[in-house]
C-alpha cells in the first residue's frame, strides 16, 4: 500500500513545457513497473485540441490537450489527480478550478513563488472539501512500485537504484525538492527502500502539512516509518512533534532538522527556503524544532550524515520484529531504450550515414569551410571568392585568381530588368511574391538559352584544348555532334558593336601574364565564326567559361558563376518592385501576336 | 518576505485610510528646504528626522533625532546623509511631524497558518515588548472578512473602553484592510497613539512585511525592497541576484565576512544541510550559496566566479543531493568553467575543492570534475554512495 498516489491513479497536467517533461518522467517510471502511462490529459488553452506526444518505452503515447479541467474529466472520468505546472500569476485559478472539479481528490502544485495569500486559499479550499492540496513548490509525489506525480525520483537510473519499482516499508515527507531523492535514495540503501515519498514544498504554508501525511502514513499498514526533512521556521515540524507524542504510534519516526548554523551567522542573516524564517520572536529555530521532536519521542540524528545509520537502526529492529521481511527483488527490470544518440555514445550501435560531405561543418562553435573556421578566414584578409573556392572546388584559390573571380562577379551581377531572368522576379515582385520564390522564378530562367551556357562552353572549349583540336576540327566536331557553339553568338551585340564586359575581362586576364590556352582558343574560334556571321562573337558566357577552365575551376561548376552574381541582380530587383510598391502587371494584348483560331461555334459533346 | 521601509510602508497604510503623520523622504538638504517653502505643517510642527534605510539600532547610531523645528531638521539632515554605517550610506531621511500625545497603543496583523491574526493591545512602546499578555489576539480564517463587530470586541477584549472601543476598531479594522489587500505578511504599528488635539488614532512608527512574490498583482508598488540583513547587499551579491531574477532556476548568494569555507552546493534545502555541517565542524562560513532548479550554465559560472572570489577561503564545498531534473554535467559544466576562469586569475591557490553529487548524467559530470585533477586543482570528488556531508567533515578534518 502507500498513500496519495497508487496504481488507481490517473492524472490531469495542467500547464505547457514544464508539464510535458514531467509527463515524460512519469512515462519513464509507467514503463519500469509495467504500467500504462497515468497522464491522461493535459489542460493547456493555447494548445486545446492538440496532442502532446509523450515517448513510453520505444514508442509515442499520444495524450489530448484540452482547454479546461471539466473537458478532461468528462472525456476521462477515471482522472483523480492533477498536477499544476501553472505559472505564479495564474496557479490560482488553475488550483482552484481542479480542486472545483468533483472527479479530482488531490491537487499537487509544482509552481515556485505563488503568493503566501494564495497557497493560503487554495489550502483551506481543498481542506473544506475533503481533498488534498499539496505544495506550492512541491517536486511531486512518488509511490514505489505505483505512481509518480511529478519529477521526484530523477532520472531513470536512479528509479532503478532507488529502487522504485517495489515497495519498501519507509514514508518520506520533505521540503526539499533536493534532499526528496537523497532520502529516497538512502531509504533504498540502508533499508527496504520507500512507501510513498512526499515534496510538500519549501513555502511558509504548504497546502497539506506534515501532520496530516503523518496521519495519513500511520494508517497505512505497509508504511513502517517515516523520516522526515525539517528545516527552520515557521512551527510545522514543532505541530509534527506535538502529532506524534499526543499518543502511542504505531509508526516510528524519524527526523532531521537543517538551520544550525543560524546560531552562528550575523545577526540578522537567513537564508534557505522562503519557509526557512525564523519567527520575529525566535520561534522556530533548528533546535527548538529538533529538541521538540525528541521529547515527542521521534529519532532525530545530530547531523544529516547520521541519518542513513538511524535508517538502518530502525530497519533492523523492525527485521527483528518481525514487522517486515527481506525484500525480494525482482530477476528482470525492463530497461529504457537508449537514444540513438545515447547509444552511439556507448558503442552500442552503428548507423550507416544517409549523406555525405567533405566541403563543410558547422558542428563546433562556428562554421569550417573545407576545415578552415570562417573567422580565422576573415581576420586572415580572405574574402567571399576564396570562399567560393574552398566550397566549390575544395581549394584555397591565389589573391589572382580570387580578383578574377571577383570581376566576374561584378560583371555579371546585373543585366537590367528586360532580360529572362530579371523579368520573371519583377513579374512575380509585382504579383506580390515573397522573395525567395521571386528570385526563384528568376533563376529558373537560367539555362540553355539565358546564362546558363557557361558550362557547356567551358566543357566544349576544354574538350578541344584537352584534345589538341584545331579550331576548324573543332567547329566541324561541334557541327556534328552539338550544334551551334555555347559560348559564341549574342543577340545584339557584334563585331562592329562588342559587348564591353567581355573585352575588360579578356583585358585583365590578358595582362596577367598567366597560361590562358581555352580564352587563347575561345578568341581563336571567335576569329573564324566572327567572319561568318558578324554577331557570332564570343559572349560573357562564353569568356568567363574559358578563363574559370584556366585558373582551374571543375566544369561543373561553372553555371554557379552566373547564378550566384545574378542572384545578387535578382535580389536587387525584388527589393526594387517591393520599394515603389508596385501593382500587378500583366501583358498588353497588343504585345501578343493571338494567331489562335477566330472565335467559333462548340460543336455538341459526343 | 519583503521589509518595505517606513516610508512607502506609511504611503501604504495611508491607500487604506490609517492617518499617518505628515512625512517627506529626501535625499538632500536642498530638497528638504524647497519642501519646507511649500508645506506647512514643516514650518509650524516640531519634527523627527530619521535616516530612511534598512538599518536596526537606529537611535543608538544616533540616526533619529527629535523634536526639531525646520533649520534643526535640515542640521539633522545634513548630518546623516551620506554617512557610512557598516556597509550601509545613508542616502535618504524620513522627516516627519511629531505628534503631541499622552497614550500609546498596539496594533498588528500577522499571517498565520490558518489565516490571519489581528493583535491589540491598549500599551505601546517599549512597554508592549514586557506586558506581552495584554496584547488581545483575533485569529480569521482564510479568506473571512470579519464585521466591525468582530474588532469592537477585540478592542474590548484589550481593556478599551468608551469612544477608544470603536475607534481603536476602526483602526484594527483598516490595518486587516491594508494587510489583506496589500498581500502583507506582517504589519505592525507601535506605537498607535492618541493625538491631543483631535483625538485621533495616529500611526507612528511600522513595520511593513510585503509577499515578493505578489509584487505582479501590485502595478503600485513602486519601491525597492530593503534588505534583510540590517546591512546593504554587496557588489557580487547584486550581480548575483541580477542573474537570478532573469533565469530559470534559481542561483542564490550571500557573503559572510570572515569565514574561510566557501560554500557552493546546490539545492535550497541541501545547502542549509551544508551549512550546518560546517557550523558543527567548527568551521567558519565564507558565504551562503545556491543553485538550482535546472539552472544554465552561465548563471552557475557566474556564482562560481564569486564563490572563487572570496577573500582568505581555503575550502570549497561544491555539494549537493541526487538531483531530480538538474543536470549535473551542464551545471557542474558552468562550475568548471568558472574554476578554469579563477585559475587563470591567480584564484584558488591552495584552496581544497570538494565535489559530491548525484541526478542526471552524474558519472559524465563527475567525471569531467575529477578530470580537473590533471589541469592542477586540488579536487576531491565523490558520487552518491558518500553520505552528503560528508565531504565537510573530510575538508575540515584537522
């Protein structure tokens, strides 16, 4: 048996965060003693209607939210208990609507800092209805083998070298939210280990207070002793000494009081919980406390270390006695299944990775491109094409070499808004299109026709370099197996009327005195099909194609070029459109040749 | 609980319609004569000038003078601001008009575990403080609003009698009103006296006790807390406390000159065990501490740098219980970091550390302790199967 909580409990969690991670605890602890999970509800406003999804075992339990206490217990009559994750402006209310409900018995709140006038109210409220209210502050209530409200107890582990999977012969009633899993834990170690475990909260006027758990423990046949955690202040553990010489008990009890040390601290000067005050007129110390519980006839060790040996002091006269037996523990507990991550950490399993990287990572404090951290790059005068080259082509590029791809990105940024590109962003901008999508629109554009032959040109002039091909070969290569020449031909721009980006790039890169063998054999193949038809000339696409083969780009890479400075252009324009604000825009219709059928008769369906 | 001083602790009673004397708080000199040009009763009452901080033993210090007119007050003003008393400046004086009177009464409001206690008696003064029994008490329950009735024989009860019945009611009456709606904790008033002139019940000195934690249903209040401790909150303990009220969790620290074991445990209650077992040892605490509730790990860090900051410690016991939801190897994490950061500042030379602990992920926090052993601490670690204070006995050992 135990008291407050058993396997007959079934909760209602009011609150957010908080009360989701205690609701993973309890799962933990359902699972350890083979238990379905006992939360059957949350009550959360903001999220009523919603499931939180709680992991039991290897699997997801998922428990209903709902929008008020009555709501819960109607769909889950079985619920008796509930548990206030509220905050301390709000606990209040919460408090006093489940204790209201009249499917609820206990109330324990785990709200820190409600007002005393509060705890106060809700206190003589559950009193006058016949329930109990437990805390503020408390850290929850655990029954071995039974029920968990709330987080006491800890973590897995230490349920299970607690022992909190069976029952003991020990009540434990504490303040601490702290020293509940200490007593615990020594209740388990020099005895049979816990009945129930109570936090009752640090305040100055816990809802339910010792006396009344006391009773409550000595009416309960399995509970042999109990030990209880005082501290100074206020006259709870005093009225539990009163409690327990009023008449012979059954149970023994065991107590400890923490604030010694007030007797030698500046006058004055207090500290622990917001209980732990001593009264205005001196009542309430740690040794008034402590000698009232001994003249009640209570066990009460000198120090806290003393505690686990009077434990087992009592545990053993209660084996003599007779009073209980040796507990039987059992062969098999089940174990929690492991994370992946926990159980990578352990050795315990391999995972087969899904991707592959070996350009970046950002898992340590910053960013490493190709294992160069980003701000070692930037205080080291690196700039964005060195960058492009470690996570294009896995290199750190030369100071040349980077100002040639600078140039190129200047050069490319922008092509005014009548091009393919630009046109399809202004389109979308003005259809009132974010500017993710808007650019998007605009880079699709980017291909065979538009921007995007810089690839290809770099991969056919390279062909033709690599292969030692004449011009002439490479032209009747290209006739045959391609088509016309990526790279060569502009719509407007000609012989007589030459596109400037080109002869500045080709300018610079000429004056570098650097090996240029494509752009050397680009400018050839210019020469031969510039005579054939005037604006067959090598264009920008076909220029950066070249020089970014030459200082050693790979050819898949190349069409990145385009994108990324036209990206900036693209961006340019959404910004520009989302500025003036502009209207939706569609096509004049005497911008469109209609060379559809004239307007006539549907003939009848068949 | 929160000591409000006299000040707004008048400004309280006063909302609830207890006559108080007339009353300025200045910080200058200057101030309190451009108060005295446009008030009255300044000119015309004799006055009290008391230094307005959170200081005990006020008369003796010699930082309450009566019966003064105007010019004497402003003598009397001068004279104290500023002042250093301890730790403590004076910054600010309450000037208030005296009241003639012949009786002096009792009165106070108590929270209590049942509700609230109302106390009367018909001394006051020092005299209260001897005739204990005189003073008549009205336990209320929770939540009930007596009927003037209920005060009246209250006032009775306490040896009032004639038109003083009701008045003193009345008073008692308003002191509830004030305690229940101002989510007090304690007020008292000694001593209520009998003005001559009216025959009025006047409040002239309190003592107001407000619940902190009611501070976000009170827009009105508007004024700090006073310290507790009869002394003003040091530096460290300040930024402490900053970091504190902007976390979750709690990190708690409190200075105590002279001791030479540093306390860093965690956990409101564990810590008070920590104490204790110093105190029993014969040792001499450096300082209260505490952390908990899951706190980050900065906030840990930044108690640990003042921990480390202590003058003259030779121990530091970083203890604690097995922790239900704290995560020992973030929040150890931050103490480590702020151990690496003293180090590095010439801190802790000689100083013994000492570790016990237990809760989620213990082994990895502890373990990330003992490693500390290889940078150059003098650490002593232990896990849950050392008794909690233990480790206090092993550092004090002789």
């Amino acid at each position: 048996m135990s008291i407050l909580a058993n396997k007959d409990t079934y909760v209602v969690i009011q609150g957010g965060v908080a009360g989701v991670n205690a609701a993973r605890r309890m799962a933990e602890f359902c699972y350890l003693i083979k238990r379905s999970l006992n939360v059957l509800a949350f009550v959360y406003p903001p999220d009523a209607g919603k499931t939180n999804e709680i992991p039991y075992g290897s699997g997801l339990v998922a428990v209903p939210i709902y929008k008020t206490i009555a709501e819960a217990t109607h769909n889950h009559p079985q619920i008796n208990t509930s548990l206030v994750y509220i905050g301390a402006d709000r606990a209040m209310k919460g408090g006093m609507e489940a204790l209201d409900d009249s499917h609820i018995k206990v109330v324990s709140m785990i709200t820190e800092g409600v007002p005393e006038k509060d705890a106060k109210i809700l206190g003589a409220h559950a009193r006058k209805l016949g329930k109990v209210f437990n805390g503020p502050s408390s850290i929850g209530i655990v029954s071995a083998g039974s029920c968990r409200l709330g987080v006491i107890g800890g973590a897995f582990d230490n349920l299970v070298l607690s022992k909190l999977y069976r029952e003991g012969s020990f009540g434990v009633i504490t303040k601490s939210g702290g020293l509940s899993n200490e007593i615990i834990w020594i209740c388990s170690q020099f005895a049979d280990g816990i009945t129930t475990a109570i936090g009752i909260g640090g305040d100055a006027y816990p809802g339910t207070d010792y006396v009344s758990y006391l009773e409550m423990f000595e009416n309960d046949p399995q509970t042999k002793a109990v030990v209880i955690v005082g501290e100074m202040g206020g006259d709870l553990e005093e009225r539990a000494a009163e409690w327990y010489g009023a008449k012979k008990r059954r149970t023994k009890l065991i107590a400890v009081v923490s604030g010694f040390c007030q007797e030698s601290l500046p006058k004055g000067m207090k500290f622990g919980h917001a209980g732990a005050k001593e009264g205005l007129k001196g009542e309430g110390s740690a040794r008034s406390k402590s000698d009232a519980l001994k003249k009640a006839g209570a066990i009460v060790p000198a120090t806290f270390g003393a505690l686990g040996p009077a434990i087992k002091e009592a545990y053993q006269e209660l084996l003599k006695s007779g009073q209980v037996k040796e507990p039987v523990e059992p062969a098999v507990l089940p174990k929690l299944p492991k994370t992946i991550e926990e159980a990578m950490k352990a050795d315990e399993v391999m995972v087969a990775p899904l991707i592959r990287t070996t350009i970046s990572d950002d898992r340590g404090d910053e960013p490493c491109y190709d294992g160069y951290p980003a701000s070692e790059l930037i205080n080291k005068g690196y700039e964005i094409p060195h960058v492009v080259g470690l996570l294009w082509d896995k290199r750190l590029i030369s100071k040349q070499e980077a100002e040639i791809i600078k140039r190129i990105m200047m050069l490319s940024a922008d092509h005014g808004p009548c091009v393919s590109g630009a046109l399809g962003t202004i389109i979308a901008a003005c259809a009132g299109i974010g500017m993710s999508q808007s650019v998007a629109a605009g880079l699709i554009m980017i291909g065979p026709r538009f921007g995007g032959a810089v690839t290809d040109a770099g991969r056919y002039f390279k062909y033709a370099v690599d292969n030692k091909l004449s011009v002439d070969d490479f032209l009747a290569y290209m006739k045959k197996n391609v088509g016309p020449v990526p790279g060569i031909g502009h719509r407007v721009k000609s012989l007589r009327n030459p596109d400037k980006r080109v002869k500045e790039l080709v300018g610079y890169v000429k004056s570098l005195n650097i090996k240029t063998p494509c752009l050397d054999f680009a400018l050839a193949v210019e020469k031969v099909t510039s005579v054939k038809k005037d604006n067959l000339i090598l264009n920008v696409d076909g220029t950066m194609a070249a020089v970014l083969v030459d200082i050693g780009f790979p050819v898949d890479s190349l069409n990145g070029f385009f994108i990324l400075s036209r990206t900036i252009g693209l961006i340019g324009h959404w910004v520009d459109q989302k500025r003036q604000d502009s209207r939706l825009i569609r096509l004049f219709d005497y911008l469109v040749n209609y060379a559809a059928p004239k307007r006539r008769e549907v003939p009848p369906l068949k | 609980m929160a000591k409000v001083l006299e000040g707004p602790g008048m400004g309280l009673m006063k909302k609830w319609g207890i006559t108080v004397p007339h009353y300025v708080v200045v910080t200058s000199v200057d101030e309190l004569t451009r108060l005295g040009q446009a008030n009255e009763w300044l000119k015309k009452s004799k006055l009290v000038v008391k230094a307005h901080e959170a200081l005990g033993s006020r008369f003796k210090l010699g930082l309450v003078k009566v019966n003064l007119d105007l010019p004497a007050a402003e003598a009397a003003t001068k004279e104290m601001i500023g002042r250093l008393v301890g730790s403590i400046t004076v910054s600010q004086v309450i000037v208030s008009e005296m009241i003639p009177h012949k009786e002096e009464y009792y009165c106070a409001v108590k929270s209590t575990r049942e509700g609230t206690d109302v106390l009367v008696a018909n001394c006051g003064g020092i005299e209260v403080e001897s005739n204990w029994d005189r003073v008549k008490r009205l336990a209320l329950e929770v939540g009930q609003q007596p009927a003037a009735e209920a005060f009246e024989r209250l006032a009775k009860d306490a040896g009032f009698t004639g038109s003083l019945v009701k008045k003193m009611a009345d008073f008692a009456g308003k002191m509830f009103a004030c305690f229940d709606n101002e989510d007090a904790q304690y007020l008292e008033v000694n001593p209520v006296v009998l003005r001559e002139q009216d025959s009025e019940l006047i409040a002239l000195d309190a003592v107001t006790l407000l619940d902190g934690d009611a501070k976000f249903r009170h827009p009105d209040w508007n004024f700090a807390f006073a310290a507790e401790f009869g002394r003003a909150y040091s530096r460290h303990e300040m930024e402490v406390m900053a970091v504190d009220s902007k976390i979750k969790g709690s990190v708690k620290f409190i200075e105590i000159p002279g001791g030479d074991t540093a306390m860093l445990p965690a956990g409101g209650g564990a810590s008070v065990y920590y104490s204790d077992a110093v105190v029993a040892r014969g040792g001499k605490l450096a300082n209260y501490a505490e952390y908990s509730g899951d706190p980050p790990d900065w906030a840990v860090e930044v108690l640990t740098d003042k921990v480390c900051s202590l003058p003259g410690i030779k121990n530091i016991i970083v203890g604690g219980a097995i922790a239900n939801f704290t995560d020992v190897k973030k929040t150890f994490g931050g103490i480590i970091n702020g151990f690496r950061k003293a180090q590095s500042e010439g801190k802790l030379k000689g100083v013994k550390i000492w570790v016990r602990r237990g809760g989620p992920r213990e082994k990895e926090g502890l373990d990330a302790m003992r490693a500390l052993k290889n940078e150059g601490f003098d650490i002593n670690v232990f896990d849950r199967n050392t008794p909690l204070t233990d480790i206090v006995d092993m550092a004090l050992q002789k």
